[in-house]
C-alpha cells in the first residue's frame, strides 16, 4: 500500500505542470512554427503505411528531398488523424516532459529512498521557466531530454555501481534516443567526452559509439542519413553563422524591431553567466554543491560523490551555454541556452537534495524563504513569458487573418509558386494551402536558395525570374512594399497581419 501512494504520489506534480503547460495554447490555438513541420512529417509517415518514406518528398515543395530527421515522433504522430492532431497539437509536448518530471522522482527516490525529496525535485523542475516554455508547442525536444536523461543517469549510477540493469537501461534510452531528436545525442557526444578527460573513463564514449553502431545496424543504415544531414545542417550554419539572426531582408540593422524571443536570446548573448542563471535559478544549487566540494565541505549526509557527478553534469552544460552564447563561430552547433535543458535533471536532484538537507538544519527558515523566493520567481518570469511570447504572440502564430490569406490562395485559378517573408513561415504556408513553396525539406537542399536564406541576396523580382515564382506571401510587419521594391498595385489580397503579393 505504502509502495502505492509513492507512485501515486508521483503523478501529482506532473499533472500540475502538464496543466501549466498547456493553457497558453488553450487561448493561442496555432502557436509555433516548427509544428507545421511537425504535422507534415506526420502527414507524410501516415500516407506511407506509418513507415519511414525513402521515396523523395515532392507535394508542395520546389526544392525536394528525402525525409533524414529522427523518425520517433512524426511515427508516433501518424497514428493520429490529420484533424485530431491539428487539435491535441499542442499539448503532446507537455505529455513527453510530464514522463521526464516521473522519471526525475524515481531517479531521485533512488538515489536518497526519500520520496518527500523526490518531490521536491519534481516540484522545483515543474517550475523551471525554460522548460516552460520549450513545451509551449510541438517539438520533439522534450521527448528527447526525457531519453537523454534515461541515458545519461544510468551511465552515471554504473560507474559508481557497476549494476548491469543501469548499463542495459542506459543502453537502450540511447538507442531510441538516436531517432528522437538530433540534439540530445550531439549533447551526449560532448559530456562524454568531458567525463572521458576528467575521469580517463571510456564507458561514456563506449557506450556512445556502441548505441551508435546499434541504431545503423536496426535501422538498416537509415541512422547515417540522419547523421549526413546533421552535418550538413551544422556546415550550413559554419558558412552562415553571422546570419543566425539576421533580419532576411535588412539583414543586420540594429535599428529593427524584434520580437521578444529575439530580444531574448540578445540578452543571454551579452550578459551570459549571470542571464543564464536567470534562465534557471535552480542552476546555483549544483554550482553551490561544487563550491563546498573543492573547499572541502562535506555538508550532506548522502552519497556525496553521486551528487557530485551530476553536479559536473551540470556544471558541464552551463559553462557549454556560456561558450556557445559568446563565441559565434559556436552558433552551428546550436542556441547556448538550450545545452542548459540537457542538464535540467540533475540541476533539480541536487538542489532538492540540498533544500531538504538543510530544512533539517539551523537554516531550515533561510533555505524555505529562499525556496519561495525563486519559486516565486520563476512562475512570475513563466507566467509572463506565457502571455507575452505564446497567448499575445502573432510572429509566430497562424492568425485569423493568415487563414483568411490561405483560404484567398487557395481559391486562385493558377497554381501558385511562393516564396514567404520572414522564411520561417513557409511550411506554414505550405501546410495550409494547395501551392508550391520555396523551402527546402532537407538541409543540405537549403543551400539551393543561398540567394534568399537566411539573408535576400537578390531583388524580389530576381528570385521570381530564377525559381518561377508567382506569389509573395508576406508578414507585413517584418517587412513592407518599399523594401521589396514593389507597388502597391501589385497586392492581390490584404488582411490585418499579410498581404499576397502578385511577382
């Protein structure tokens, strides 16, 4: 019975932050970009019998290519109906991070066979805002950070108790880890290498290189198109990174208005070490643990070289964000904050090791003030990024007047051939009308429109003679006519946030 309420008891905090999660996308329907590639992929995988196509993918793009993303959540998507999943879109995400927050508490009721502070550690990871709002659409991102966690830990747990069942856990959360998110892995890549020089221990790399050779070998070689196109993505990036945030048209104005997120990532870009940790306030409690470890204050009653594990697990991330925010020639490889996600796990077990610790102690009204103050904190920054970034945003929103558009293209005689205006709206665009985009479906093809992404190197009328194009969508508070070099006479349609534009 006892064993019961302990599970039960785990579900708890989950729902809670599942509900948390969700009710932005309660009140903004069509927020996200990448959940458009998302419901293609999934309408993609469901015309093909639910099994990875190795046919090219034609309808709707000019630039063609084959599908070489991880196939785990566009699979699992396609058991959904086209129309069921435009509905629950938003809310499967959470789901996935609602399982890492249950995997967090068994892993800490592991560690300390104490379930009031696996609690906590559920509790304060519930909390975290950049978690927040990463689940704030559909991505496969947090399904991956769940893997990497069941990866990772166990990898952790062996090398101090060599216990075949971690070994075989980790082992196989790596594999499924491969073909669910291609970040994740090129994180593993790096703390292995890390744990490699600290500690002259191969397991980590091993069992990379090993779950590695597992996935090509069960995938049939399809893995090493997956790992083709990564490259390729992070090559594209190397010879663009100036233009990682470049306005595609202005460029690199400083005078141009952003949208919060931009202005966001241009914070953490300037003031790094400190703005990270108010990505994530739990951050300092790791940073704490090893601050006491190499004065040599041994504070905590349990297993204190575990704990110090996962604190350089942390540790190792948050200077990795730090680097990669602060170098652009680091940009290929990835936004710097989001290497912070990858250590959210044990970032919360030592925290919530250390609060209830010192609870215990002649600090324990210090420890629950400052426990309140950046829980406070962090639901304050969540709640209003919730409002600002998700319910109130139209950058990166299927508005009522960008229906409207799509359902004026759709009743055009032609067949229309489009470029969009910011790019990040083609599939979109594409998903929602009955037309050819100009957007590429795989990286290394996005090197074909080097004269329009992620900068315009040519007039408008130059890209349409070169790709035959008949059609402009465009946001028309990222850009306007005059930019363009086109006249008014030219707009064919016109609602409150785009206009189509005949070229």
């Amino acid at each position: 019975m006892m064993l019961f309420m302990i599970y039960l008891s785990a579900l708890f905090i989950p729902i809670l932050g599942f509900l948390l999660q969700i009710y932005p996308r309660l009140l903004n329907k069509y927020y996200g970009l990448d959940v458009w590639v998302k419901m293609i992929e999934a309408d993609i995988f469901r015309k093909n019998g639910h099994h990875i196509p190795m046919e090219k993918v034609k309808e709707g793009f000019m630039l063609e290519g084959y599908f070489v993303y991880p196939p785990a959540l566009p699979w699992l998507l396609s058991f959904l109906s086209k129309k069921t999943l435009l509905r629950v879109q938003g809310f499967i995400s959470p789901i996935f991070d609602a399982v890492h927050n249950i995997l967090i508490f068994f892993i800490t009721y592991q560690i300390t066979g104490k379930f009031e502070i696996a609690l906590v550690a559920q509790f304060i990871y519930a909390t975290i805002p950049l978690i927040i709002l990463e689940n704030s659409y559909l991505t496969p991102r947090s399904l991956g950070y769940m893997l990497f966690t069941l990866a990772f830990y166990p990898l952790i747990a062996y090398s101090i108790n060599p216990n075949i069942l971690f070994l075989t856990v980790s082992f196989i959360g790596l594999v499924v880890c491969f073909f669910s998110h291609k970040f994740p892995i090129q994180s593993f890549l790096f703390i292995s290498i890390f744990f490699l020089i600290i500690e002259r221990n191969p397991l980590y790399i091993l069992m990379f290189f090993t779950a590695m050779g597992t996935a090509l070998v069960i995938s049939k070689g399809y893995y090493y198109k997956i790992l083709e196109e990564h490259i390729a993505n992070i090559y594209l990036w190397s010879i663009n990174f100036r233009h990682r945030f470049s306005h595609q048209v202005r460029q690199n104005n400083s005078k141009i208005k952003t949208d919060l997120v931009s202005y966001i990532y241009l914070v953490l870009s300037k003031f790094t070490p400190f703005s990270l940790l108010g990505v994530n306030l739990w951050t300092l409690g790791p940073l704490a643990f090893l601050v006491f470890k190499i004065i040599n204050i041994d504070f905590l009653p349990i297993s204190n070289f575990l704990l110090f594990k996962l604190s350089l697990w942390a540790f190792f991330f948050y200077i990795l964000s730090i680097l990669v925010l602060s170098i652009k020639y680091l940009t290929p490889i990835g936004e710097g904050q989001r290497y912070m996600e990858m250590a959210l796990a044990p970032t919360v077990i030592v925290t919530a090791v250390i609060f209830s610790h010192l609870i215990r102690t002649d600090f324990k009204l210090l420890a629950i003030i400052i426990l309140a103050a950046i829980t406070f904190i962090n639901l304050a920054i969540s709640i209003f990024l919730q409002w600002k970034v998700v319910i109130k945003d139209k950058d990166r929103t299927m508005t009522k007047g960008m229906q409207e558009g799509f359902k004026y293209i759709n009743t055009l005689k032609f067949r229309p051939r489009i470029i969009c205006l910011p790019q990040k709206i083609a599939y979109m665009v594409l998903y929602n009308t009955k037309s050819e985009v100009l957007v590429d479906f795989q990286p290394r093809t996005a090197a074909k429109i080097a004269d329009v992404y992620p900068v315009l190197t040519k007039s408008i009328k130059e890209i349409a003679r070169k790709y035959n194009l008949n059609l402009l969508v465009l946001k028309k508070d990222y850009s306007s006519l005059k930019d363009l070099g086109l006249k008014k006479n030219s707009v064919l349609y016109e609602t409150e946030d785009m206009e189509v534009i005949k070229i």
